[in-house]
C-alpha cells in the first residue's frame, strides 16, 4: 500500500511540474505586461489594440527534427494563446518568415504548414490575423518564383503592398521581398501597388486627382509593416536592442536598401515602422525617414533563448508600445532539471525509508515467529 502511495505521489509530482512548465508559467510570465498607457481618442475612435510578433518559422520536413517541431511549436502556441486570452487584441500582425521552410515545400507540404499554422495561431472572435511575407515564406529576391508569390498570396492575401485601416488607424504591409528595384515583375507589381496607395493617402490629403480613388475612412499617416528593416549600417544606433554582438547589415539581405527605404519615405511618409527578420529586437528612435522604428526578435525558441512580443495602443495621431518578454527556454529546462532532481530525491527518500519499515516488520515477524515456537 505504502509503494502504491510512493508511485503515486511521484507521478502526481511529474504532472504538477508538466503542468507548470508548459501552462501555467506562461500566465505568470505575460501576466508582467500590459497595454501602454492610455492615449485619448482622436475624433472619437478609440486607439487600436495591436499585438506583433515575427519569425515564427515553423519547422518544415526536410530540416525539421520531430522533438524540435513538438517543443518549439507548442512553446509559440501556448505563448500566443496565453496572450490571446489575457490581452485579446484587436489584431496581430506576423511580420513575415511565417514558415521556415515555405520556398521549399511542395504544394501537399505546404498545405499541412497552412494547417499547422491556423491550429497553433488560431485567433478568438474579434481579432484579426495578418501575416506578413517574408524571405522564408517564397524565398529571397533572387531565388522566388511566381508560383511561390501567388501560394502564399492565395492563402495569406498579401504578398505585395495591401492596406488595412481599423477606426482611422491605417496600416501599410510591404512585402520586402518585392523592394529590390530591379525592374523585375514582382518588383515592379509592388512599386505600382506602393504608387496606388500613396495616392490613396494624397487623396485622403484632399491631394491630386482622385476620382475613382479608394476614399480613406480618415486620413491619418500611415504605420509600415514589413519584414526587413528599413536601411540602417548596424543596431549600433538602436536606442535599445538584445542582439549578443553588433553586426553589420547588408542592403537587399538583412535590411532593404537606402533607395527603397526612401521611396516608402517619399510615397508614404510613415509615422512609425515596424519590422523582424534579425531575430533581435531593436529599437531606432529615428531611423533613415526619421521616425520610430521597432524591429522585432523572433517569437521561437529555436531562434531566440529570450523571445519577446509588442503590445502597441495605436491612435490616429499618437502610438505607445509595450515590449512583453515570454519565458526563458533555459529557465524552463532548469525548472525541469530541478523539479526532476527533486522528484527523484523524495522518491529515493520515500523508498528508502518505505524498505526500513518493511525491512524493520520483517524481523519483528521473524521473531514473533521464533518466540511462537
């Protein structure tokens, strides 16, 4: 009975530390952050609740071990539905690398990623999904293809230069991918979407000729969302940043160049830029257009030991913007190691003392046995 009890409240012990590792420490964790400040309403809309997050990279089959798809997988789920429970935003943006392995796959593979993907980001009611291409989801501008530009637009709806306005906060997805310049057709399709909807906000302006012009619900300039970031040398200029040494970025691979950073400049004129691909984070008070720029680490453990997220309030003329750290994957395989040390010490201490008593009933028995004779 008392080896029955043992076994028992060992594996109630491995349950409760299972249960804390992979649930409950993402409570404790996101519980941290919150909404920014409270910003007023402008012309009586509220500011717009935005959650981002980037480089997700769900691992594919061909460089994707299974243990490593199951424990960075669930670790980016658990982490978003925690934040989807607790901050329920009114819409997240990925911005870009959604997948890891999207420009290799073939189109059977690429529809389990796209089931994979909507499964583990599934959004509740009143929060909507963009996801943002990026360098792995159809590959970089020399190696993409057509075809891989129209999956992913397929499914995603985006993989040139798309709008989205919610209460007159307007947001403007690039697909970076396409700023390379060249005159190529994906190049050129993105620079004549970029024109359009610069005329779009010109309009919004009371600017130029805008018959048969998309009208704006209101004007207010516009917020980028893209997955390289607009050009800098290094991150030696971010006002904050976690990247472990200084490197520098090279135009067309790991930021886009100085000349489509400032066409976006001339054609748009942001107020604000977010972006990802580094895997770092990065915060540029004034970047090359001279606007705040937050260039986002990578949400997966695979990619980063300290993943982290953003919490913006977005009004028509204002932002503020909360960075909210995720668990630590080594503090949880510590917590693990721990919890396992200690698991097996109580039960070697259990046991131990389980076989005294039995050991100490045995010779009573013995003797009452001898003395009965």
């Amino acid at each position: 009975m008392r080896l029955r009890n043992l076994l028992l409240r060992t594996l109630i012990g491995a349950i409760c530390l299972l249960v804390f590792n992979e649930f409950i420490i993402y409570y404790l964790v996101l519980l941290q952050c919150q909404w920014p400040g409270s910003l007023r309403p402008v012309n009586g809309q509220e500011p717009v609740k935005v959650m981002l997050l980037a480089d997700t990279h769900l691992l594919g089959p061909i460089h994707g071990h299974w243990f490593d798809k199951l424990r960075r997988e669930w670790q980016m789920h658990r982490a978003f539905q925690s934040a989807m429970t607790l901050f329920r935003p009114e819409a997240v943006f990925i911005l870009g690398d959604v997948f890891d392995e999207g420009n290799w796959v073939n189109q059977k593979e690429f529809d389990l990623y796209v089931e994979r993907f909507r499964k583990l980001f599934h959004t509740p009611q009143g929060t909507t999904l963009y996801s943002i291409v990026g360098n792995h989801d159809i590959g970089f501008h020399y190696a993409t293809h057509p075809y891989l530009v129209h999956r992913f637009e397929k499914t995603f709806n985006n993989t040139g230069v798309t709008m989205a306005s919610v209460r007159g906060v307007n947001f403007v997805l690039i697909n970076s991918i396409a700023m390379e310049g060249d005159g190529c057709q994906l190049c050129e399709t993105a620079e004549k979407e970029l024109r359009h909807v610069s005329t779009v906000f010109k309009c919004g302006r009371g600017v130029g000729q805008c018959k048969g012009v998309a009208k704006l619900e209101e004007y207010s300039r516009p917020v980028v969302m893209q997955h390289f970031p607009m050009y800098r040398d290094s991150d030696k200029d971010c006002k904050e940043h976690d990247a472990p040494k200084i490197e520098s970025y090279r135009e067309r691979r790991e930021v886009i160049s100085k000349e489509s950073t400032d066409l976006i400049g001339e054609l748009l004129s942001p107020r604000l830029a977010f972006s990802g691909h580094s895997h770092h984070y990065c915060f540029v008070e004034k970047n090359r257009l001279g606007i705040e720029e937050y260039t986002l680490p990578s949400f997966s453990w695979r990619n980063k030991n300290d993943p982290s997220f953003i919490l913006a309030k977005i009004s028509q003329t204002e932002h503020e913007v909360s960075r909210c750290m995720m668990p630590v994957e080594t503090t949880v395989v510590k917590l693990y190691l721990i919890g396992g040390i200690l698991l097996v010490l109580g039960s070697i201490f259990r046991l131990v003392k389980y076989l005294c008593h039995l050991s100490a009933f045995l010779n009573a028995r013995k003797k009452y046995s001898k003395l009965a004779k």
